[in-house]
C-alpha cells in the first residue's frame, strides 16, 4: 500500500461492456457460461478456466491442448487484450445444466514455468541477472525485455536446473521488485508500489460489487527465516534470520534452496524472505464492473467508506470474470498479499524443485560456519591446503587452526560436520575462547553424532590428521 495524503476524486466513466473470447481465431464470447482469467504479479504467470455451452456436442473435437485464447475486454470496441493463453486441457461435461466444454489452460508464458536455468554470477544487480537470464532462454520464445527498471540491489547466485521463474521470485525478493510478463511476452520488473495507476479506481457507489476478508491475515506472518543451502562438498549451510520484533512466541519458515552454495549466498536468501513474511500488509479481494486498464502490480485508489477503506492499494492479482454466470464483466483484485487457500499459478507440477531436498540439519541449528577449503586459511603445522583440500604436508599427522570468528552472544550448541577421504582418526576441536582451550566434537562422516552443549563467542576449529592419505574437502560447524 502507498502511504498518501492526497485527496481522491473518482470521475464516474460510462460502462458499456464489449468482450470476445476467441478460441482457436474464432470468438465464441456468446458460448460462455463463465470464464475466469487469473493474472498474478510475481507469484506466477497466471491461468485461465472457460466453461463454454455444448448442446448436443457441438463444439467436440474442435479445440485441443496448444491452441491460442484470447480475451478481450474494454468499454468501447472489445479491441483491448486483457489475457493471451495456450489451452492445456479440454474436456467434455454432461451434467444437470446440460452439456458443456471446460477449457483450461495458462499464460502464453508458460514455458517460463517449464525452462530450467543453470546461471551463476557475482555481484550483479538482479535487474541486469534477471536480464542475463532472459538472454539464455532460446530466442524462438519470443520474450522481450523491454520494461525491466534498473534495480541498485545487488546478489551472488549460482542456480542449477532452477526452474525459470523460480529464479524471477528470488530476485523479486531480494530486490523488492515484482514482476510479470505481459501479453506480448515483454517482461516488466519494476519497484514494488511504484506503479500507480491513475485510470482505474474501486469506489462504493459508482463501480464497487462487493468485498471480503479485509484485513491482516496472520497466517503468512513469521519473526525468522531459516534459510539451508549445501557447500560444494554437500554439507550445509545455515542462516536464520530473526526479526527485531520477535518475543516469545516464534513463528518460522524453513527454505531450503541448495543451489545456494556459500554463506552470503545463504544469508541473501534468509533475509530477502523475512522482508517479505514480517509486518504483512492488509489483504482482501474487491469486486468491481469490468477495470479495462488494470496491470498485475500497479496500485489503484480503492474507496470504500462503510469499511473505513481509503487508500493507494497494490494489486497482486486481477481476476477478470466475464460470461452468463457473471452477469457479464467483472473484476476481482486481490490486493496487497496472496489470500490463502488461492491455488498457485506458477504451473511447475512437472518440475522437481531442488528446494525439496532434505535438510541435514537434524538438529535444527540457527547458523553454519563453512570451510570448503578452496583457498588457503588458518594456521597450519605440517598441513597444506591443495587443489581444495586440506592434507598433510609430509607423514601422518599435522594440526590445521581456522581464523577466530567473533560472535555476538554466546552459542548454545554446536554440531561438526566434515567430509573427505580416508578419514578414520581424524579429530575435530572447538575453543570458545579464541583459541585459549579446545574440546573436542566427535564426528562421524557427514554427520556428528550429536550436538554438544558449549557456551562461548570466540569460535576457533582445529583439524587434526593422523594419516597421510586424509584428504578433507568441506568442515561446516553448525550451531545456535
């Protein structure tokens, strides 16, 4: 929502709907029982559903998956493009209404859901990664990059088989930007609550139907993120990011993303989430007479004076209803937050996220401090790092000694984790004191096996070898 002072004066505007819905390159807007057009900023790419009148089979065998819609809407002349899609399905229903066709299907961008991004860079701003990535998708797609606003923001990402717009919502979230692709296929990226559209308004008493669940849904609301991404050896890596308002009651969200492979990387994640879930904005869903000029994304003035409603909303999805059923053309607009229970329009039920992979944090520890030994580091006695890993310079033992980390509050538990070759004997040591005493953690391969209760804010680790073949390629301490 824009915080304004400003005064609004809605000039009533002449309603005269005139709408097409063509299938296939035929308009078939006097078949529709009911039509709904979902157009989402940033959480999707939007989908569509028509229920078109079948007497006697009619229709059968006209229509199938692959095929162009179009609907068309405005006040006018029915020449305004309000959504391009591509039917997926088509089936035929007998029922007590009679017979009818059901037409499903998505965005003409679908293939944003369905394109796998293997991308990595560092320190670009995510308006120039999101441009990046446009550019590796094959130019036959048609998409354009014509609206994407310049963003100051900047991130490290390394994506691997990320699914397409997964990647967009990322750097959405990190930038405080939405994003859409419209009708032509061009994309726009732009600020969050920077779009006003000064056309388009919902007021009671001129344009306004009706309206529910206005207010601040709790649901969605979380105090800290608890972001998991794996290191180059597999083990993870941990960030928790905790809102200054958290008291005693914690509400958290795990993301586990493991194509984020460092700690920075991580803590990006963690972060741009937290923005996100702290401090909701209201959410509700208005129902107006057809709005011909709406984009997904901009906000409009919405005045309803028996709700006490008067404000700049944004609007994160527009729901155009047009048909029979509707009493014509309508307009829902979901405003500033997703409504829970809404089905997600992203459309990726034939890709396996990586962010579905189990989490090796058993422990459910809040942070991870990482050594993938791809540089030299620490203290060495009779050990070398090499081609990224850590060794004995010559015979059977050596001691490596990290770099002190310095804490803000003292930890409460500690887990060890470490991976390499031939590492049977191999001990890990923990000082909590900047290297004064060492206990040590036992571990077991991948895993430690348990966490241990240490108090203290000067973290050194200390890796002892006891054989000339060990190679160890990750160490990860976890802890809280």
């Amino acid at each position: 929502m824009i915080k304004t002072n400003k005064i609004f004066i809605p000039i009533p505007r002449k309603r005269n709907t005139q709408a097409k819905i063509e299938i296939d390159g035929v308009d078939r807007a006097n078949k529709v029982i009911e039509s709904v057009w979902n157009y989402p900023v940033t959480s999707g790419i939007g989908t569509f559903i028509i229920i078109l009148s079948n007497a006697a089979g009619q229709l059968n065998g006209l229509y199938s998956d692959g095929d162009e819609v179009k609907f068309y809407a405005d006040n006018s002349d029915g020449t305004r493009l309000q959504f391009f899609g591509i039917i997926d399905s088509v089936k035929d229903n007998i029922g007590s209404g009679g017979q009818t066709l059901e037409i499903e299907g998505r965005h003409r961008s679908y293939l944003l859901t369905e394109f796998l991004i293997s991308y990595s860079s560092i320190g670009k701003t995510t308006s120039n990664i999101l441009k990046d990535i446009i550019d590796l998708l094959p130019s036959s797609y048609g998409f354009t990059k014509s609206n994407i606003e310049e963003s100051s923001v900047t991130m490290d990402v390394e994506w691997n088989y990320k699914p397409f717009w997964d990647c967009v919502v990322e750097l959405c979230d990190k930038g405080i930007f939405d994003c859409y692709v419209d009708n032509d296929l061009d994309f726009h990226y732009f600020a969050k609550n920077s779009k006003i559209n000064k056309r388009e308004y919902v007021v009671e008493g001129n344009n306004f139907l009706k309206s529910k669940g206005f207010g601040k849904d709790a649901y969605y609301e979380k105090t800290r993120v608890i972001a998991s991404g794996n290191s180059s050896g597999g083990l993870p890596i941990i960030y928790t990011a905790i809102s200054d308002q958290e008291g005693d009651n914690i509400k958290e969200i795990l993301i586990n993303d493991t194509s984020s492979n460092t700690v920075e990387k991580v803590k990006d994640l963690a972060e741009a989430k937290l923005a996100v879930v702290v401090n909701r904005e209201v959410q509700a869903t208005v129902e107006s007479f057809g709005l011909e000029t709406l984009v997904p994304g901009e906000n409009i003035w919405i005045l309803i004076p028996r709700q006490e409603i008067y404000g700049q909303y944004k609007v994160v999805q527009i729901t155009h209803r047009y048909g029979a059923k509707s009493g014509g053309w309508r307009t829902e607009c979901q405003l500033e937050e997703e409504e829970r229970g809404m089905a997600q329009t992203t459309q990726t039920m034939n890709q396996t996220s990586e962010r579905l992979k189990d989490v090796s944090n058993i422990h459910k520890l809040n942070f991870s401090w990482n050594f993938d030994f791809a540089e030299d580091s620490g203290v060495h006695s009779n050990t070398e790092i090499v081609d990224g890993f850590l060794k004995t310079i010559s015979g059977s033992s050596g001691v490596w000694t990290s770099e002190v980390l310095e804490l803000e509050e003292d930890t409460s538990f500690v887990e060890a984790k470490i991976v390499g070759t031939s590492l049977a004997g191999t001990q890990v040591w923990l000082s909590v004191n900047g290297g004064v005493t060492f206990q040590r953690l036992l571990v077991s391969g991948l895993a430690s096996e348990d966490k241990k209760a240490i108090a203290g804010r000067r973290l050194k680790l200390q890796v002892r070898l006891v054989s000339e073949s060990t190679q160890v390629d990750d160490l990860a301490l976890l802890y809280s």
